[in-house]
C-alpha cells in the first residue's frame, strides 16, 4: 500500500479513535468516586489526557513504515 494511502486512512483512524476517547472519557469522569474527588478526578485526566497515545502508537508505526529509507 501506497504511503500517502496509509497516511490519510491513519489519519482517518487516529481522528476517530481522539474522538471516541474523549466521548468514553467524559462519561467515565462523571462516575461518582471520580467526579466527588477532586484528587482522583486530577489523577484520571491526567491519566485519560495521555492515555489515548498507547493505542495511537502502533497506529502512527503503522502509517510511517517504509517512510524512513537509510542512506
């Protein structure tokens, strides 16, 4: 496959899975040991701010393999 074509279908992808996660994020916050609790609600946004980059990072892989050629 064409890198360009793996480009914009990862493109596509990565958009959808920032959007989903953000969607199942926000209903998560709202459970009540997270919401009453200011301390854990800091510590679930940090951890649900950074944690759509662990499924992001096979896909970004998969989107630049064979886009880097050694010299």
């Amino acid at each position: 496959m064409p890198i360009r074509i793996r480009k914009l279908i990862g493109t596509f992808v990565l958009f959808a899975l920032v959007i989903v996660w953000a969607l199942i994020a926000m209903a998560v916050a709202q459970f009540p040991p997270i919401f009453n609790n200011p301390w854990i609600a800091a510590l679930y946004y940090v951890v649900a701010g950074i944690g759509w980059v662990l499924p992001a990072m096979p896909l970004v892989k998969w989107m630049l393999k064979d886009s880097v050629r050694p010299h």
